[in-house]
C-alpha cells in the first residue's frame, strides 16, 4: 500500500511540473508575438522615413559627384597649361646654341622629353595636339644642336698625339732619340697617353647619354668614329704608318725595307700597347654603361688606323721572296705574336671580332710566307749553277751561306715550331721542321756532288767535298740545330768526311807511294801488293840483280812526283785546321814509313854513287817538314 502511495504522489508531482511547463510556454509565445509585432511596426515607420529623406539623399550624392568632376578637371586644365608653359619657355632655350649653357639646354630637353610624354599619353584637346607637334620640332631641333655640339667639342679636343709624349709612356725610352734603338719592356707598366683634356669628358659624356634618350645616337656614333678615326690615322701618319701596298715594298732598296720593318714593329709595339688602349678608355668614358655601343664606337674608330698599321705586314707577307727575307718574316712574326694575347684584350667583345680577325691573319700569312721562303730556298739551292767552283777546293759560299743560315734559323726555332706545327711523333716519323731543315742540307749536298765533277783534279774534287760536309757538320754541331737532325745524322756526315779523306790519300798519294813500291826493281820480287796499303808490306830484302840506274831513276821518279803534289797543294785549302792537321798526319803516316823503309833497302846503292844527293833529296825529316806546307792557302798569319 505505502508503494502505491508513493506511486501516486510522484505522478502528482509530475503532473503539476508539467502543467507550469505549459503555463511558462504560453507566456513566452504571447510574448513572441508581442515582440514580432512591435518590430513589424517600427520596420513599417522606418521605411516611411526612408522614403521621406532619399530625395535629399540623392541630392546630397549628386553635389558630391559635381564637385569631384569640377575637381579633376581643374587638375587636367591645371596640367595642360604647366606643360604649355613649359613648352613655351623651353622654345626660346631650345633656338639657342647648346654652347651657352650646357647644363641648362639638357635639362630643358628633359623638360620637352616630359611635355612629349604627357601629350602623347593626354590626347584631350586640340591645343594639345599642337602642342605634342611643337615638341616633336622642337625635340628634333634640339637633337641636331647636340650633335652640332658633340662634334664640335670633340673635334676641338681631338688633336694628334705628339711622338714625344708616346715615347714618354714608354719606360725604356724618353725622347725620339732614343726611340731608334729603344725597344718597349714587355714586363714594364706603361702609362697611357692623354687622347683629350680629361675637362671635356663629361661634357662629352653628358651628350652621348642624352642622345641616346633622343633616339639620335647612330648619328653620334658616326660622328665619334669620323672624328677619332682621322684623329687616330693622323696620330699613325706622324709616326710614319700609312697604307702600302705589295708593289710599293717591292720597289724598295733592301736596306730601306729592313730599317722600315723595324719601324714598324716599333709603331705597332706603340699602337697596341699605348694608341688602342687609350681609344678603348675614351670610348668607355664617354660612352659610360653602354657596352654594345661603345665597342661599336671603339670598333669603328679604329678600323681604318689598325688596317693601316696591318697593311705593310701584308705587303711584306706578299713581296717578292728571298732567302734572307725568312729572317724578317719571323721577327714580324715574333712581335706580331707576343703582341696577339694584347689585342685580343683591346679588341675584346663582338663589336670587335673584325679587328680581330685582321690581326690574327696577319700573323697566319707572315708564317705561311716564311714557311714559303724555306721551301723556295731549297729549290734555289737545287738550281744553283754548278760551274762556280773555286780553284782551292775550298768551302764554296753556297755552303757557308747556307751554314750559317741554319744557325740563324736557330734563333727563331720556337717560332719555326710553330709555324711547321712542331710535335712531339711518337712513331718516329720525322717533323715538319726537320723535314724541311734536313731538305735545304740534302740540296746543298746534291749541289756539292755536281760541283765536285767539275773539277779536273779528281783529287781536289774530292777534297772540295770534304771541305763543304765537313763545314756543314760544325755549323749544324754549334747550333740547337743538332737537337733537331739528331746524333745518328751528325755521325754519318762525320763518317762521310772521313771516307773523303781516305779517298783523297788514295787519289792524291797513289802515285807517289808508287814510286816507293819495290816491284819491278828486281828479278826475284815476287807479285807484291799494289796500292797504298801495299806500298810498305812490298819492301823486302833487295836482289842483287837490281841494278843502281833503276833505283836512281825510281828515286829521281818519287822525287819528281812528290814534288809536284805538294806544289800543287800548297795552293789548296783546308780551312779547318783540325781538319787539316788530321789530314796531313795520316798522309804522312803511310808517305814516311814507305820512305823510310825504301831508304833502308836501296839507299846503300846509290848514296855512295856520283851526285847521290840529286836523288836522295830528302830526309824523312824533310819530307815531314814539307808535308806541314800542305794546304797552306788558308793557314791564318
């Protein structure tokens, strides 16, 4: 029963709960609604004022807008006439010469360059039109007295540059005295020469710039490079470089093109190394920031000077050869080539790849024609005619020129690797250089051969080749030519000269050491060795069926052919002493042993016979100190 009553007490509770739920919910709806519609209202009377203060809203906006118009326009107006002032007093600037007041005219071109702009973006009203058309005449105007003024500035600042201030630039020398022998230190710091006054430059400077704001700079260039191109040849001209042609080089005395071709590696010393750098310094100065342009303007102004300057090397490379031109050719090339690293840094950029390029042929065609020079050479040598031999069988000129025309080579043997593209072959085949060093001597030897035949005397004919190899091999042996044909040929050259000489006792003594031989002096000699080898060994005991006539007549016989040998030699030449010396030795060696010995066997016959001294002349102490008058032409006193 107590369960139940609780029961039903907490339904009650629950009840009355959820009656004052529904209670509390009535209310907050009435009060929604009330709210609702109090907003409802007041939405209904705002909208009412709304529409009551729009018109003058409108209005309100409307004033706003007006006055901005009115504004803006005012500010247009207010422009437009700035900038038609300006042009107006930029007009009376602009008829006037620049040259009264640089500073001001470029500032009153900027001022039309801003009017330009303005007009040109500004397309209001007719005024302006006519305005911008008044501009542009003036603009153009202005840019025509600039260039006026640029190239009136620049011609009175651009002057030739006199030849003592050059040399002063020079370290090794200071004045034109010294300018004949002196050559510049390639190591030394050189200062470059003034080209203008330094106070034109920013003058100068300030034109440039503004031209090419104004759209005329072509114009300036070409101004620029007429101007400094006259400047620079005229520069060249005093110091004696002008355009020569092939044919006027040909024409010229020997000792007159060799004086002007030191000249002119002098002046192209002086031109690459002070003239050239100078113009690339002015042209940047003036030319400030625009580098295409200004090694357009560089290019240009220096065109003509350096073709000038490279136009007697290509006169020279194109002349009439001769041997001794090679010489010239290489110390062109030589100063051509140390100067070439220089001129690619002067010339450097695009702009300049034609300066480049006439540089570096120039150095292509002084090579090839040395390399030309050499080869003609060789074929004159071949052609050399063979009647012009000497009488003393001594060294013939073709052979100590060309002697010491290898050794001369030899100063320039860096520069001849290069030019026959020197290489180090590793499948020993020979190289362009000693190829063609190795052809020149083959030539002379050829040439020696058929000389040699001309002579009559065999003897001398063989003593006159023995002589020209003989001088061939100590010029080649002093020189750095030697590291170049190699040892082994030195050695069979050196052989050669020694078959010669062995060959010129045989020829020249044969018949004297004959007259020595004990054949045919008796009935019991049996067959005894001929020949000089033999001449000795020949002599045994005497038979007494030799009679004393025979031996005088063999005496009288030596005597007569000894005589007559060392007569006619003592006209002949050795000029080697050591040659000489050595030669005359082994002549002795094999003539005084057979003396000796043919004394000793039959001078007992005859020295105690009337007059033995008529045919016993000599002593071997004689024959020795007349052997010593051999070859004696060419002994020094």
């Amino acid at each position: 029963m107590e369960r139940a009553a609780a029961a039903a007490a907490e339904t009650a509770l629950l009840r009355e709960k959820a009656s004052l739920l529904r209670e509390s919910m009535r209310r907050s709806e009435a009060v929604r609604e009330g709210s609702a519609a109090a907003v409802d209202s007041i939405g209904r009377r705002m909208a009412a004022v709304d529409e009551a203060v729009r018109p003058a809203q409108a209005r309100t906006w409307s004033a706003y807008s007006a006055h901005d118009n009115v504004a803006r326009s005012l500010r247009a107006v207010e422009a437009v006439v700035r900038h038609l002032d300006a042009v107006r007093e930029a007009e009376s600037v602009i008829l006037e010469s620049a040259s009264k007041g640089l500073t001001g005219y470029l500032d009153t071109v900027d001022k039309l360059k801003s009017a330009e702009d303005f007009f040109t973006s500004n397309r209001i009203c007719k005024a302006g039109d006519d305005a911008l058309k008044r501009v542009d005449e003036l603009l153009h105007k202005a840019a025509a007295e600039l260039e006026n003024e640029f190239s009136r500035v620049l011609s009175e600042c651009s002057k030739p540059v006199e030849l003592e201030q050059l040399l002063k630039c020079l370290p090794s020398c200071s004045s034109a005295k010294d300018s004949a022998e002196s050559q510049p230190n390639p190591g030394a710091v050189l200062s470059l020469p003034t080209l203008i006054e330094p106070r034109y430059v920013p003058r100068l400077s300030k034109l440039a710039q503004k031209s090419l704001q104004l759209g005329c700079h072509k114009q300036f260039v070409k101004i620029y490079r007429d101007i400094r191109s006259s400047t620079l040849e005229l520069t060249l001209k005093q110091l004696g470089v002008e355009y020569v042609t092939a044919e006027e080089v040909q024409t010229a005395q020997a000792e007159s093109r060799n004086a002007k071709i030191t000249h002119w590696i002098r002046c192209l010393q002086i031109a690459v190394k002070l003239l050239f750098p100078s113009e690339r310094a002015l042209c940047d100065q003036i030319f400030e920031g625009k580098h295409a342009w200004k090694d357009h303007c560089f290019a240009a102004a220096t065109s003509k000077s350096l073709l000038n300057l490279l136009s007697f090397g290509q006169a020279i490379s194109k002349s009439k050869t001769s041997p001794d031109k090679v010489f010239l050719l290489l110390d062109m090339f030589d100063r051509t080539l140390e100067l070439q690293s220089e001129v690619e840094a002067v010339f450097a950029g695009d702009e300049c790849a034609e300066n480049r390029k006439s540089a570096s042929t120039l150095v292509k065609c002084l090579a090839q024609a040395a390399k030309k020079t050499l080869i003609d050479f060789k074929d004159s040598i071949v052609k050399e005619p063979p009647k012009n031999t000497s009488t003393d069988g001594d060294v013939h000129p073709l052979t100590s020129y060309v002697g010491n025309y290898i050794k001369y080579l030899m100063d320039y043997l860096s520069s001849l690797k290069l030019i026959f593209q020197e290489s180090s072959n590793g499948d020993g085949t020979k190289s362009g250089l000693v190829s063609e060093i190795s052809g020149i001597i083959h030539a002379v030897e050829t040439n020696l051969d058929v000389k040699a035949k001309q002579y009559k005397d065999h003897a001398l004919g063989i003593l006159f080749l023995m002589n020209n190899i003989n001088y061939i091999v100590r010029s080649i042996r002093s020189s750095e030519a030697k590291d170049l044909v190699g040892d082994d040929w030195i050695q069979r050259r050196r052989r050669t000269v020694q078959q010669h000489a062995t060959q010129y006792k045989r020829v020249a003594w044969g018949k004297v050491l004959d007259c020595l031989s004990a054949q045919g002096l008796t009935s019991s000699v049996g067959s005894a060795t001929e020949g000089i080898a033999g001449s000795v060994g020949s002599i045994g005991s005497h038979s007494s069926t030799t009679s004393t006539s025979v031996i005088k007549a063999r005496f009288k016989s030596f005597n007569k052919q000894f005589e007559e040998v060392c007569q006619t030699q003592m006209n002949w030449a050795i000029p080697d002493n050591e040659l000489r010396d050595n030669l005359i030795l082994a002549v002795a060696e094999i003539l005084l042993p057979a003396y000796r010995s043919f004394l000793k066997r039959f001078g007992p016959l005859v020295e105690n016979s009337h007059h033995a001294s008529k045919y016993m002349k000599y002593t071997p102490e004689a024959l020795e100190q007349t052997l010593g008058n051999l070859f004696a032409k060419k002994i020094p006193q």
